[in-house]
C-alpha cells in the first residue's frame, strides 16, 4: 500500500511529510530526555552515528589493553602486577559490554572486528604510543583514563538507552583505573631523583596525547554539532578537554610534576587554564597510521583474533550440539 502510495506523486509528498512528522517526533521524545530502546523507530543517520561511536569505543577499550598488557610481566611489584592485571581485564570488559551495545543496533560483533582489523575503522588515537617505562602505567591511569571518564561520564546519560547502561558500569570501573595511576604518579614523584625523574619524562610524553583523545577542536569536529542535537554527547570536544585541563593541573602541581606546555596560563577572569597550541597535525598523522605504534597494535590484533579462533569455532560447534535435540524435539 505504502509503496503505490509513492507511485503517485501526491504520494512522495505524503510520505515525505509521514517522514518529517516521525523525525519531528523522535526529536520530542529526545528533548524529553526519553531513552531511545532499541525496538523504538530511529532515523537511520542516529543509528549509524551510535554504531560507529559506540564500535570506536569498543575497539579502543581492547585495543587500549596492549599499551599496558606490556608491563603485567614486569611490574615492580606482586600488589603492582596484580591491580594490572585486573584493570586490564576490566578493558577487556568494557570492550565486551560496547560490543554488546552496538549489537543491539542491528551489526554483529564479527562485523564490527573485521572492520578494525582491516583498518577501516578507528579507535583511540592515544593507544598507538608505547609504553617505554613503568612510570607510563601511572600516567595512562592517571591521564588517559582520567581524559576517559571526563568524556564518558556524560555518556551515562546518552540518549540511547543500553549505550548509557554501559557507561554507568565502565564509568566506575575508570574511576578505580585512574586512582591506581595517579597512586602510581605519587609514588614515583615522592621517590629517589631517578623515580621522580621517569615520572616527569611520563608526563612529558602523555600530555599532548591525553588532550587529543577528546578528539578535533569543535570547529572541526564534523559529528559533535548534530549528536548534541540527538543528546549522544552532552558536550563538545573543546568543553570536555577544559575540563581535564582544569582538573589535571593542579593535580600535577600535587605531584611537583611540570605540565609540559610553556604556554600554559591561568585566567583569573575566566577561572580557567588557558593551554597552549596542539600540534594537530601529530592527532592527523596517527589517526592515518602513522603513529608510533599503529602497525603492532594492528599486528598483535591480528595476532590474538588468529589464536583465539579455535575458541571461537569449538563455542559454535558447542551451540549447535545444543540446538540439535531442541531441533529434533520441535520436529518430533
Ligand atoms: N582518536 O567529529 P568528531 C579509553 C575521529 S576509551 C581517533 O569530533 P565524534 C578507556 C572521529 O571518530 C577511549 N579518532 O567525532 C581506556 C571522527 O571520525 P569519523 C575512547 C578520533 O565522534 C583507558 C573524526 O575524528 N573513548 O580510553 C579521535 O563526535 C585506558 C571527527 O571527530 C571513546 O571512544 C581520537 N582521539 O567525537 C582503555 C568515547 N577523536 O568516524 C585502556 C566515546 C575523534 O568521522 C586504557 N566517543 N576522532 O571517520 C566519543 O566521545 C567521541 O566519538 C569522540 C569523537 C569525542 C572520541
């Protein structure tokens, strides 16, 4: 019925107007602050948008497990190594429940994998910097999953229901994440001239990174404009980066770390940090593959989807085991 009604050109302008009511719609129901489900109507571009942020979290989340999965052999310590090792696992996690999230959407998470391990789709451009000592443990927890709950806790109260689920969980788990860095930083930073000094060097190198991850400024961020208008994210790039930068400093003046920007000011009128410049051509070159580490992490995916294969292939033949009596039983 609905596809002769199109026949006719009355009919186009029928169904645009069908179209433009149910649009108008959905936006009420997101002004309302109503959590969109996923067996709701959603315009197609509010769908694609949720699966491909919600897929770059994901695979930042398991590909952010290899910079610090690096150090679990060679912690300092026994209480060291096993606190790693939970806070990579708990990456590991929060890689499942997005995946998880971003199935409900309607792509499989076979899908979504073949995409990052062609390259085609993006993760975290901080994870492709290497860990060269222990002090970048403290600074990844500190700075990077501290950039991480900054842009995430707002997405608690994303409109889409089981993407903001999520977030409540990975949310807490971050806030342990960064405590255990920063506790890291302090250590180092209250120790011998030689410990103090690798935290510094640690700080040096992930600063500029940490301030990328919250992605373009906002006058070249291409999505943030119309996800504010669907309430995916709450604010953009540029607000969520002041907030870190706000944070962070005096928690570095804490430490007797120097934040590595010779431009970095206070603003009394505005009670704000005013950095620096970002050099984004660095953010350019590693969103391309050209940072540091782009290709081993790429590599060590590859890797670790090769190896787990016979996991995968003996969890199918198991469920299908499962189906046939089931199958036998329907046809009896
Ligand atoms: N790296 O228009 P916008 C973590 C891309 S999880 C790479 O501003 P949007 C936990 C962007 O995708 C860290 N690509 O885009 C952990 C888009 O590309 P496209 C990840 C980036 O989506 C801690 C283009 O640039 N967190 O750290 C980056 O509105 C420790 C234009 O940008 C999330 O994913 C970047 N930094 O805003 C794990 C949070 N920034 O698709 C282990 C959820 C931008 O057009 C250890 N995501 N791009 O080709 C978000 O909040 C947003 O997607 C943004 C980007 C803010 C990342």
């Amino acid at each position: 019925m609905y596809t002769q009604a199109l026949d006719s050109p009355g009919g186009a302008a029928a169904a645009d107007a069908h179209e433009r009511e149910r649009l108008e719609r959905f936006q009420e129901r997101i002004d309302r602050d109503e959590k969109i489900e996923p067996k709701d109507w959603m315009p197609e571009a509010y769908r694609q948008t949720l699966i491909r942020q919600i897929a770059q979290h994901a695979h930042s989340e398991v590909v952010g497990m290899l910079p610090e999965g690096n150090w679990i052999t060679r912690a300092p310590s026994l209480r060291r190594k096993v606190v790693l090792i939970a806070k990579v696992q708990d990456e590991g996690g929060h890689g499942m429940y997005l995946y998880s999230a971003a199935e409900t959407l309607g792509v499989s998470r076979g899908e979504l994998i073949e995409q990052l391990l062609s390259g085609r789709a993006k993760y975290s451009s901080i994870f492709n910097y290497p860990t060269l000592t222990w002090a970048d443990i403290g600074a990844i927890g500190w700075l990077v999953d501290g950039a991480a709950i900054m842009n995430q806790i707002p997405l608690c109260r994303c409109s889409y229901g089981p993407y903001a689920r999520a977030m409540v969980r990975i949310c807490k788990e971050e806030s342990f994440h960064q405590r255990q860095g920063y506790e890291i930083m302090l250590t180092l930073s209250r120790g011998s001239a030689a410990q103090r000094a690798m935290a510094q060097d640690a700080l040096d190198r992930w600063w500029w990174p940490s301030l990328m991850m919250f992605g373009p400024s906002d006058a070249h961020s291409v999505h943030t404009a119309q996800s504010m208008r669907w309430k995916i994210k709450r604010f953009s790039n540029d607000e969520l980066r002041q907030k870190f930068i706000d944070v962070t400093v005096p928690q570095a003046e804490f430490l007797g770390l120097a934040v590595p920007d010779p431009d970095l000011r206070w603003d009394e009128s505005a009670q704000h940090y005013v950095p620096g410049p970002i050099d984004w051509s660095e953010f350019h070159a590693v969103l391309k593959g050209e940072g540091p580490c782009n290709r081993e992490r790429l590599e060590a995916r590859h890797a670790a989807h090769e190896a787990g294969r016979w996991v995968r292939e003996a969890a199918a033949a198991f469920a299908e085991k499962h189906q046939e009596p089931l199958r036998a039983a329907q046809a009896g």
